[in-house]
C-alpha cells in the first residue's frame, strides 16, 4: 500500500530523504497545474526521474522546485531506466542551489511572478488542448 499527500505538507526533499534513509525501492508519482512527473528510488538510490520532455537529473531539478501539487508513493516499483547516478544527497544540494540561483537572478532582473505565472497557465492549456503549438 503506497503513501499519498500534498507536497505543501511534504515537499520532495523530504519524501527522497525518507526513502533514502530506509533503503526502500518505490516510485514517487507528482502531479500538479505544472504537469505529472515521477522519481524512481532503488534501495534509497535516486536512479530515474521523469518530467515533460526532461529525464535525469534535469527531470529531478524540474520537480524539486514544485511548492504543491499531489504525491503518490508506489513500493517496489522498478525504474524503466537509469538516468541518475549521483547521490541523494548532492542531488539535492544542487537542486536546491540551482533554486537559489535562479531566485537570486529574479530579483536581480526584475522578473515578475505573473509571468512564471503566465508560464503555468500556457503549458497546462497546451497539455488540455486548449492551446496548440505552432
């Protein structure tokens, strides 16, 4: 039996850090208005993370920085593929940096929260097909 929540209550870094500390094997299925995305953990192990068109630790990255949305765990579920290799650990750290800088750069350049908000909105009306790419 998997586990269920909202990433509001238990982001990603928190769901990895369990798993990798009790070397459990599961898939971690997110859902958001961002899309749906998965991340394989093998005894503990990050090995496979999947979002959009991005696989690996890009895929990974790309998730990390959802603040809500829905989680799944599903046990023993087996990775499709193995696009990771670095640790849990320096996964995170540098997911989290990444985060950092680029919160940094926003500031920096006057970037504005209605356009990544604009963002969302467009990439979920492509994915309902209410908007088409050209």
């Amino acid at each position: 039996m998997g586990v269920k929540g909202r990433l509001k209550d238990m982001g990603l870094v928190d769901i990895v850090q369990i798993f990798n500390a009790e070397r459990k094997t599961v898939a971690v299925h997110l859902g958001s208005e961002m899309g749906y995305g998965r991340v394989y953990i093998k005894d503990g192990q990050i090995v496979h993370a999947m979002y959009r068109e991005f696989t690996g630790p890009e895929a990974f990255f790309q998730l990390l920085a959802w603040k809500d949305g829905e989680f799944e765990v599903e046990p023993d579920a087996a990775a499709p593929d193995r696009t990771i290799s670095e640790s849990p650990e320096g996964l995170i750290l540098e997911g989290l940096r990444r985060l950092d800088e680029a919160r940094g750069k926003g500031r920096d350049q006057g970037a504005n929260v209605g356009d990544i908000e604009s963002i969302r909105l467009m990439n979920r009306l492509l994915e309902i097909g209410i908007l088409e790419k050209i």
